[in-house]
C-alpha cells in the first residue's frame, strides 16, 4: 500500500467525531486507506446484493450488529436510509469514531449527512495520489509527460497496469455504470460524446451551449451532466474570483479533470510521446497543478479555496488562491521548460491592480530551477513547496 497524506487527518477526525465519512472518486484509494487506519473495525461493502438487501429490508437489525464494535460502511449512497437509523446509534453514546462511512457519490452522501447527521460527521475528501506521494514510495516519474499521460489512480502504480488499459476499464466499468445509475442516462454514445468533449475542454472556462450543439443536447442536460461529473469527483469547477477592480469580469467557471491520465485518455491521447506535442498539453499541466493544490487541501480536511480571474480584456490569472486575507495570491502555470518574460505579464497586471507583493506572486512551470524574478517567485511543477505555504 502507499501510504497517503490524508492516514493522519483521517485519524484525528476519528477521534473528534462519532463519525467520518471518506468521499472520492471511484479507485481513489478510499477503501485501502480505512482499512488500513481502521484494521480492527467489521468491514461492509453495500454494493454486495445480499448485504445492500439486509440493509434496505432491516436498517435497524443490520446496524444493531456493529452497535458495539463500529463499521466500517463502503458505498453507503446506496443505501441511504441508513443515515436516519445512524443518528439514534451515534446519540446514544459519546465515543468517537464508531462508524467510517465511505462513497464515491459526494451529493448523495453530503444531502444526508446535512440532513440527518450533521455535526455528527468529520469529512475527508480523498483523490488519487498526489506527485509527493508518489515519489514518497519510489515511483517519481522523469517527467511531467509521465504524469500527464499515466495519472495517479494507485491501481497503476501497486499492480502496474497499462495506463491505457486502466482507463479503459474505469470509464466502462465505473463513470459510465455510475453516472448512468444516477440519472438513467439512456442514450451512451451520447454521454461518451459529452466526456470526450470535457475532456478536450479541460483547463477552459465552461461554454454549456458550445457543448451541448457538440454533443447534440440541451444546455440544460449539459450542466446536468457537468454536476454529475462534479459529484463523482471527476471534474472540479473552479469558480471566477469575485474581485473586480470596477473591471467587468467572466463569470463562468473553469472546468478541470482530477486526474490528467483520465483526460488524455478520454481525449483520444495513445502514448507519452502525443503529451509532448499535443494542443491540449497545456491544459493537461494546468490539471496537474490543480489538482495537486487541491490534494493538499483536502487531506487536510479543507474546502476548495482555489479560483480563476479573468477580465473582460482578456487578462487572466489562471489560479487564485483565497487565503481568507485582503489579498489572495494569484498562480499563473505554463506548462514550458525555460521561464519566459510573457509569463509574468498578468502576474504583473495583477498586482499592479490589486496592490500585491511579488513575494506572493508565483509562476509555476515545466522546469526544475526555482527562481525570484522581480514580478514574483518560479516553482518548478515538481515542488510546490512556496505555493503550500498559501494553501
């Protein structure tokens, strides 16, 4: 197993709440991580018919079961009654971490939890390894190529399987079996339309009509779609920063995969050697650098605190980190190896608006040699150590 960041915040929600929930998306290594944090608690999985039908016939008996010793409840969505007979067992005693209850279905799992256990529940958002983990357990990669192209599901790495073949089975066997489940999504040609053409929009600001005249539907199905790839965690929107300097500004969100491997699968994308030359590397690399930002942000239990600005003159930061100060800290990310001047031109545009310190402006880019600039700080992709610090 490869040891996750998230094991130790995992461990103090546990004993500050009755109970935790582990949401992420499919494959993220939820089940591996409770487990392992968790190895004396009965484990039950609902997606077993014999045991999801106990569940949905006999809440109550089912639950009596581990009234004492706790459970550990994998894909709990699907039976969401049980959230209701949770309440009375959590109430009813004052220890702490009794139940891990884990899913792949963040909407599901947060409208119950709202609903019947709220301030009951600690939360931990789990996604695919982090480049840190990876090289934590020897599988650093030469490149950013590498992890463009093969992604950060564990399954890759701890049974070594072929990238292509791994994303191959998870959009069949997982997002479209899931997805379709949730909404009966009947026609899925259609629906493997709609993935490629997020996929090839990834690092975009979001145009619903564009997609939907590609695809041959609403915009209505299409933001439909967009949420149900949002709450199984295979896209994450970012939202426009709401700072306007008295500029008119664009509005709508930027959508990103969580794992890039996945995008340049679904964008038709064979081997590392297309990363390298293909149109949408750059967007792949911004991926990447969301995606790790937003890792460290979740295994420590923290909401998503990342945007995007953009001007109606074109002028854009591609991610703005709200640090909860007066002045957020913008990130602009590019995806070459030899640091350009034009690199630092809204970095500069920004802090000339806003009043911030070049000290707490960064460039994030495709090399390795980190460097203070006049308008701000480069970081190499591979240590984001200066940007955490904002985090």
């Amino acid at each position: 197993m490869i040891k996750r960041e998230a094991e130790e915040k995992l461990k103090q929600l546990a004993e500050g709440f009755p109970a935790v929930s582990v949401t992420g998306p499919r494959q993220s290594g939820k089940t591996t991580l409770v487990k392992a944090v968790f190895p004396d608690k009965p484990y039950v999985l609902l997606e077993e018919p014999d045991t999801r039908a106990y569940a949905l016939e006999d809440p109550r008996s089912f639950l009596k079961q581990y009234e004492n010793t706790g459970a550990i409840i994998d894909e709990i969505q699907h039976v969401p009654e049980l959230f209701s007979y949770l309440q009375g067992i959590l109430d009813s005693s004052s220890e702490n971490g009794r139940f891990i209850l884990s899913g792949s279905q963040n909407f599901l799992l947060s409208e119950k939890i709202s609903q019947s256990l709220a301030g009951r529940v600690g939360i931990l958002k789990l996604l695919p390894l982090s480049m840190s983990e990876l090289k934590a357990e020897g599988f650093g990669l030469k490149t950013y190529e590498d992890y463009l192209f093969n992604g950060f599901f564990p399954r890759i790495y701890d049974s070594k399987i072929n990238a292509q073949d791994y994303y191959s089975s998870y959009v069949q066997t997982y997002i479209e079996r899931d997805l379709r489940e949730l909404k009966q999504i009947k026609n899925l040609s259609t629906f493997q339309d709609f993935l490629k053409m997020c996929a090839n929009r990834n690092g975009q600001i979001i145009n619903f009509t564009s997609i939907g005249n590609d695809c041959g539907i609403s915009d209505n199905t299409v933001r439909e779609w967009i949420s149900l790839l949002c709450a199984s965690f295979i896209i994450i929107l970012t939202r426009a920063h709401h700072k306007n300097f008295n500029k008119r500004l664009t509005k709508m969100p930027k959508l990103y995969f969580t794992d890039p491997g996945l995008a340049a699968y679904l964008a038709g994308i064979q081997d590392i050697d297309q990363v390298k030359f293909h149109p949408m590397k750059g967007g792949l690399f911004e991926s990447l650098i969301i995606s790790e930002m937003l890792k460290y942000r979740f295994n420590r239990s923290k909401e998503n605190n990342l945007y995007y600005w953009r001007d109606k003159s074109g002028h854009e930061i591609d991610c703005i980190i709200d640090t909860g100060e007066e002045n957020p800290v913008p990130v602009e990310i590019k995806a070459g190896r030899t640091v350009n001047d034009d690199y630092f031109k809204n970095i500069s545009y920004w802090n000339n608006l806003s009043g911030n310190e070049p000290e707490r402006s960064f460039v994030v880019y495709g090399g390795d040699s980190p460097q203070n600039r006049k308008a701000g700080r480069v970081v190499s992709y591979d240590d984001l150590s200066q940007v955490i610090e904002f985090l």
